[in-house]
C-alpha cells in the first residue's frame, strides 16, 4: 500500500469524491479517502490498482505516490516540503520531468513552481536530472490557493478519453441521450462489487449499458420502442460486443425476478415526455411500485432527474432510502439531480 495521492474533475468535485470513495469501496474494501481541497484526495492503495482506478473512474483525472504535502505559503518562502524518505519512492531511475496543475486560481505561474520542485529534487544530490521531452517518471503537482501536494504520477486518464462514445458520435443517436461521463459514474455509484449485474430499464440507445460493459459487468437494457431498441443494439454491439444484452419491454412490467443488484438509470422525462401516455411523476410511482420485484436484497438504484421533481421522487421511495444526491447542470432549464438509493 502507498500513499496515492488523486485530482479529482472540476465539474463537479463532490460527486467525483463520492465516486471515488465508492469505487475503492467495492474494488477491495480501502479505507474511506481524504479530501484534502475540493479537488485533491488522498488514500492508501496498492500501486498496481492506480491505473484501474483512474481508467474506471469518470470523474477522477490522475494517481501520483505522494511524495509531499504542505501550504502554499511556504511555496511563497521558496521551500517545497517532500516527506523524509521520499526518494524511497522513486522509482530506480535516472531522470525526471516536473508538471503543475493549478487549481482554483493557483496564485503563480505554474513554470515558477516546476522550477522551485526539480531545483528542491536537484540540490538533494540523488542522481536525478531533469529531462523535459524524455523523462524516465513525471513529477507532478497539485497546486491551489492554499495546498499542494507533490508525486510521482502513475495513473493519467487520456486526453479525450470518452470522446469517441460521446452520444452525438455513436452509430444510434436520440436526443439528450446520456454522455458518457455521467453514464459511467452512475454505473459506479450503482455496483457494490466487480461482478455486479446492472440494469439500466429506461435504456434508450444504451449508454448506461454500454460503460457497464466496457468495465466488465454483465448489463442489461431494457427499452420500450422497437426503432430504439434497434438502435441500442448497434451501439452496445459496436462498443461492449459479448458483454451486454437488449430487451424490448415496459420497464414498468421487467421480465426478470430477483436478477439485479445494481440499477442505474436515466428516466425519460421534461415537460412534455410521457410514457405509455404517463406522465412523468406518474411513471415514477408505477415504476417504483415494480421494480422491487427484480432486485436482490440491498441492492441500489442510481438515478437522475430534473431537480424540481426531487420532491415528487421522494413519495414513491417506500421501499427505498435517499444515500445521497448531486446536482449536475446541463443548460439553463435543466439541472438534472443524481440520486443514490438502496432497497431496504
């Protein structure tokens, strides 16, 4: 176990911390990670689960061994604080690159900081030296307002990392389809082990079921209309082939008893949406009334919704408890709200 430091998204910090923490949960039973700012967390983890973290991850940008920790302040003094025995965590190498990620209106240049860092590293005489276009490892480090934190980066999600399955790029398109980012974060708050089965029974053309199956879990999409149907087939075939399985039905009667542990889902809904001529407060009720028939024991449910119907939602949860919920912004009318229950 190493002291694994995490820069977590800008888009929504809280949600990418409680992704993160659950992910850990799941994926081995790690001890709870701290937020030391708004974007930087800190846990104990294995090395070789950093790489699979952030890959799972939809919101977490990057693991580094963390090499040192301390307040912007002695920044301004000159000194960069690394822990004794840091070098320990170096790997046996010979060169060594240094990159900055201002946060939150980091108050310097982000060259003046990687010259204070590689000139700290230079003057402890360890054998280092500094190779900016061929590095042997990349120091990194995580600078705001008031923290930073120095490591050796082991873990970096790639740039345009979801680009490909954005929901305007897939071969099936509809409108306000999930994007990707957010289907895989409810697919990870969902799922309480690696082998979880998720259902996701207002499927539309599959992006829940489609990140479900690239992390490996068996997904099942469940989607009233035949053309749609159609359609979540093409991009579940094309993404995830093997790992995923589509279902015309009603999400309201599912044709499965006891199968699910993890369900996550995007309802259909806005101002005029209906469903089999429901409503969508309506829709909610019946589907809430239904579901428990196809989940295991303490299974959970994630969810999103427009914000204003959060109330609505919360009078059908007679078989359900509210774990946690977190805005996310689409664009001026629509704020759509994550929720986070389990079946009591």
């Amino acid at each position: 176990m190493v002291k694994t430091l995490f820069l977590l998204s800008g888009e929504n910090p809280d949600l990418s911390f409680a992704e993160l923490r659950h992910i850990l949960e799941f994926t081995g039973g790690f001890k709870e990670p701290a937020l030391v700012e708004k974007r930087i967390a800190v846990a104990d983890l294995p090395i070789n689960l950093h790489e699979y973290v952030v890959l799972r991850a939809a919101y977490t940008k990057l693991s580094a061994t963390l090499l040192g920790l301390g307040e912007v302040s002695e920044l301004l003094s000159g000194s960069v604080m690394l822990y004794p025995g840091w070098e320990n965590l170096v790997p046996a190498v010979k060169s060594f690159c240094v990159e900055v990620y201002g946060i939150a209106g980091m108050p310097f240049s982000s060259t003046e900081l990687e010259k204070k860092i590689a000139e700290t590293i230079l003057s402890l005489d360890i054998g280092l030296r500094v190779d900016l276009e061929n590095p042997d490892v990349k120091i990194v480090c995580i600078a705001s307002p008031k923290t930073y934190a120095v490591g050796v980066l082991t873990a970096l999600k790639p740039k345009k990392y979801f680009t490909v399955r954005r929901a305007g790029l897939k071969p099936f398109k509809t409108p306000s389809a999930l994007q990707p980012k957010v289907a895989r974060c409810l697919v990870n708050l969902a799922v309480q082990s690696l082998d979880s089965r998720v259902l996701d029974p207002f499927a539309g053309s599959g992006a829940v079921v489609v990140e479900a199956g690239l992390m490996g879990h068996e997904a099942v999409g469940v989607e009233l209309k035949t053309w749609i149907c159609e359609g979540m087939r093409r991009n579940t075939s094309y993404y995830c082939p093997g790992t995923y399985h589509t279902v015309q039905g009603d999400a309201l009667t599912p044709p499965f008893t006891k199968a699910f542990d993890a369900v996550a889902t995007d309802p259909p809904y806005g101002r005029s949406t209906t469903l089999s001529g429901r409503g969508f407060e309506k829709l909610l009720q019946d589907f809430f009334k239904n579901i428990t028939a196809i989940l295991k024991p303490r299974a959970r449910m994630v969810l999103t919704i427009p914000r204003e119907t959060f109330e609505a939602l919360q009078t059908c949860l007679e078989s359900f408890k509210v774990l946690e919920y977190y805005d996310l912004y689409v664009h001026k009318s629509l704020t759509r709200r994550l929720v986070v229950l389990t079946y009591v």
